[in-house]
C-alpha cells in the first residue's frame, strides 16, 4: 500500500489521480491533499478519505476544518504546501505534484530534502528552479518521476538506457487551439477559443500555455533536466493526433516510440505504480486509428514563445525566472481579459530584453525577481 501526498487535488491532474486513487483501494492511501481556491472540494474530500494532513489557502479556512476533522493536521498558505510536501519524513512515501506555476517549486526541493519520491507534474518547478533541484538532488534520496505525458513517455521508451546511445529525444505537440489560424488571425482570438483545446482537457493555464506554444518550451526545458541531455538534443514536431506521446532516437537509426490515446490518467498510472505495469482505468487505443496520423515540422517564427523559452534555457540562469514570471502574470491577465492573447508573447519578450542575468540564482533571488516581475506587469496592464 503505497501512501499518496497530493499537492493540487482539485485539480484536473489532481483530480485524475484521485479517480487512480478511488479504483486502486488496495494498493494507494490518499494520506494528504491540498487545494486552494475550491475549498468546497477540499471539504468533500477530507470527508471521503480523511487524509492524515490538508493543505488549505487561509487561516480561516483551517479553522473551519480543524473544528469539523478533528484528528486531522491542518496547515494553510504557501508554508503549507511544505508542511505537506515533508510530513512525516519517511523515504517510501509519493508525493505527487500537480500544482500550477512555481508556487510548486519550494515543496518540490522540501521533498527532495525528505527523500520523497516525487511524481512531478508542474513543470514550471523545472523551468525555474532546475538547477536548485539538481544540486539537492545530490545528496538525497529523492527520485523524481514524470507524469506529464512527454516526459513520461521518454521515461518509458528510454527505459534504463544510457543516455549516450541516444541521438534526440522528439518531444510530440498537438499545436494547441490556435495551430490553424494564421498570425493575423490570432490578433483577435478570445479566452474561450484558447481554452478550447482540440485534444485535453487539462487546467486554465496549461490550456493557454498550450495556445501559444510556450508549453512546449517549458517542456524541453523540463526534459533537460529530467535526463540530463543537452537541449540541442531535444527536438519536437508536430503531431496533431496526440497518440504517439514522444520519441527516442538512438544512435543505431532506432526510434522508439510511446503510444496511447490522449488519457492523463495512463502516465499518472505508470508513474504510481512504477516499476510495475498495473492494469489502467485510462482508455485504451485501437491501432487502427495509426492509419491516420499526422506528423509536421513546427515553425519557429509562428510560435515566437517556443523561441523565448529556447533561448530562456541558452542564456540560463535567473532568465529562466523571467520567461516564467512574465507568462505567468501574462495569462493570467488574459484570463482576467486585460490583455490580449498577442500581448502575452509581447510581455514575454519585453521583459526577457530588460533583464540582467544572475547565473546562479539561489532561491531568494528567484522569489525576488518573480514578484518584481510580476508586479511591475500587473501595475502596467
Ligand atoms: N492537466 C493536464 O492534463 C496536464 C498535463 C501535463 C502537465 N500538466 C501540468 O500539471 C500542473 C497542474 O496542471 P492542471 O492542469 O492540473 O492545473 P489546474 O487544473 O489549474 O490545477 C492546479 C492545482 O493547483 C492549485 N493551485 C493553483 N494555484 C495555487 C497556489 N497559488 N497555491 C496553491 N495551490 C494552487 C489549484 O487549486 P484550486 O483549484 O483549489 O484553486 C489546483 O489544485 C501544471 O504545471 C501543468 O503544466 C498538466
């Protein structure tokens, strides 16, 4: 029985864990979760599981819980998510992290500390904190496994091997909601064909993150870290169908691919049963529907997001802080409809060309500038 700490829960990888969760009783135990803005669903789901320790927004909200569970531990705010993402410091216990935004990146390193295994979600704990993790990864125990469906399907076509006998890892992308509108097209677009994408259903932010391709970059960034590969050995393509997941070619010409339909639930399935296969409640594939698949070169001057976040990687540092913090405070303004879709790459771009870069920034320094960031941009739109 394997004990399941989950960062996120009413989410939509949160949730699609807890479905796992619900149909595996004997293997998994919800022994935490947290939430933040749908405290009604945090409520429900202390009753169903009575997790040993949620994770709620605000002081009044925990007392609220604390007076209704009463051997329950409760903890609130971003110090919160520690608490969970450490409790009880034992090494076998899975911390599953389906934050959105770096908000998740201090209970990632917390786990690490803890010698968590770790089933990692929010990528942008890895496109901002990257190389913190790797150090702390050093001297822990801490394993960390992809569940973000690229990434998990490297992890399964790699399958042990050395990462020298491999050429390129090929990272799929759908193109997101807008991949047949031409740029002009896209000067107009509104919020809810952004978030209306043609394969997922996933959170507000990945969905947008997905329209403008910026995705895709974070993708290749978190792939970098994952398995220690240079970038320049990370390729994507176009792929439309979402079925084959992402690629590994090897030296020897081999390409070896991941399939499946477009089900989070699978890669969240691999990952907590890892390193057994278990039968999945993820929907299955028909081959047939191989016949039908599609496969394009991307073009870097449609998708100027994926060039910030290339070169994001290429300049390094706290630069990476900056392509977060900007998209980040970008769409989130989109969402609230005071700018644009155009205008988050135009965000982007302006604050990646006023940086000074700092190499190696400590995680102070991250925090700084990702609220200088994000305040100047919200005070500006
Ligand atoms: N969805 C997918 O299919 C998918 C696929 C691959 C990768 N991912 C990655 O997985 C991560 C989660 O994505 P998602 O689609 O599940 O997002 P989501 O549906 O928006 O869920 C995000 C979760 O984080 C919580 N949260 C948001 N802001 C928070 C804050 N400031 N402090 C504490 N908790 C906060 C939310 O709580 P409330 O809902 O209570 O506000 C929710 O539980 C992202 O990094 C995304 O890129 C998602």
């Amino acid at each position: 029985m394997k004990k399941i700490y989950l960062l996120g829960a009413t989410g939509s990888i949160g949730q699609q864990t807890i479905e796992i969760i619900r149909a595996n009783p004997y293997d998994f135990v919800l022994a935490g979760i947290s939430g933040f803005n749908n405290f009604e669903l945090v409520k429900k789901l202390a009753k169903e599981f009575e997790p040993e320790i949620v994770a709620v927004k605000t002081v009044e909200e925990a007392q609220i819980l604390m007076s209704e569970f009463r051997n329950m531990r409760v903890v609130y705010g971003e110090k919160g998510l520690e608490d969970l993402a450490g409790y009880h410091p034992y090494h076998d216990i899975v911390l599953v992290n389906a934050l959105v935004g770096m908000v998740g990146l201090k209970p990632t390193l917390k786990a690490i500390e803890t010698n968590r295994t770790i089933l990692l979600a929010n990528k942008e704990t890895l496109v901002v904190g990257g190389h913190l993790i790797r150090e702390k990864l050093k001297t822990s125990r801490a394993k960390i496994y992809p569940i973000d469906s690229e990434h998990n399907a490297l992890w399964q076509a790699l399958n042990g091997e050395d990462i020298n006998a491999v050429k390129r890892l090929i990272i799929t992308a759908s193109g997101g909601a807008f991949r047949d509108k031409s740029r002009s097209e896209l000067e107009t677009v509104s919020l809810e064909e952004a978030l209306n994408h043609p394969n997922w259903s996933m959170g507000a932010k990945i969905t947008i993150d997905s329209a403008t391709m910026i995705n895709k970059g974070f993708e290749i960034i978190e792939a970098a870290y994952l398995f220690d590969i240079d970038i320049d050995r990370i390729d994507t393509i176009m792929h439309r169908e979402s079925i084959i997941h992402s690629m590994v070619e090897f030296n020897d010409g081999s390409i070896i691919a991941q399939i499946a339909d477009h089900d989070m639930r699978l890669p969240i399935s691999y990952a907590l049963n890892y390193p057994l296969r278990k039968e999945s409640i993820a929907n299955k594939f028909d081959l047939i529907r191989l016949n039908d698949l599609h496969f394009e070169e991307i073009d870097i001057n449609r998708y100027p997001c994926l060039a910030y976040a290339k070169e994001a990687y290429h300049i390094g540092g706290s630069m990476r802080t900056v392509l977060n913090a900007a998209n980040e405070m970008a769409v989130e303004l989109f969402i609230e409809k005071r700018i644009s879709f155009l205008e988050i790459e135009r965000i982007i771009k302006k604050e990646m060309s006023n940086h000074q870069v700092i190499d190696f920034p400590s995680l102070e320094q991250i925090y700084e500038i990702d609220q200088e960031i994000k305040t100047r941009i919200n005070q500006e739109y």
